[in-house]
C-alpha cells in the first residue's frame, strides 16, 4: 500500500476533510490527533432539537490508525462531517482507482 499511498502532514487547525465538498479517497492516521465536527448545529434525533457538544459542533476525535472517508468509496455523496488536525498530523491517503487496484 505504501507503494501508492501518498503522505500528507497537516498543522493543528489544518482542515482535512471539509462538510459537503466531494472526496474520492480513503485515509490512514499514521500519527496524531484530529476532530470530527458539523459545520452547523446538529440535531438530536430522539428529541428532535438543537444540540450541541460544549458548546461546539465538534462530534469525536480520532487517533493514529483510524481511517476516514471511507464512505467516499462507498457512495458518491459529499462528507456529512468536516475533520480537522488537533495537533501535527500525518496521514496516508489513496484514492478510489488505487484503492481497488491494491484490493
């Protein structure tokens, strides 16, 4: 994988991933912190109102080996969350034809 793979480091507050605007690739943290978050509030689904994480729009956190924008090789539609580095991150990306190429 590493043979196609590309690395990427981003600064703490760097955005990764933006709400909404179309990814086509899958990514690896190799190190680092980064957090999940909704550009606007979010709803909460059993009381049907505006809700928010202390005060933020912030969703979880994810650490060295999760992977994000897998959904992107799954369905066609655009991020439903931002991701943005908490602290110096590195992460490995592959799009879509290299991805299947490495399956």
């Amino acid at each position: 994988m590493t043979a196609t793979a590309k690395y990427r480091e981003y600064q703490p507050g760097g955005i990764i991933i933006r709400e909404g605007e179309q990814k086509d690739e899958i990514l690896l943290i190799e190190e680092g912190q980064v957090e999940v978050f909704k550009s606007g509030p979010k709803r909460d689904s059993k009381n049907h109102k505006i809700t928010t994480l202390a005060g933020s729009n912030k969703l979880y956190d994810l650490y060295q080996g999760d992977v994000l924008g897998e959904m992107s090789l799954i369905d066609v539609e655009p991020p439903s969350a931002s991701v943005r580095a908490v602290t110096d991150v590195g992460i490995w990306s592959m799009d879509r034809l290299d991805f299947n190429a490495v399956l």
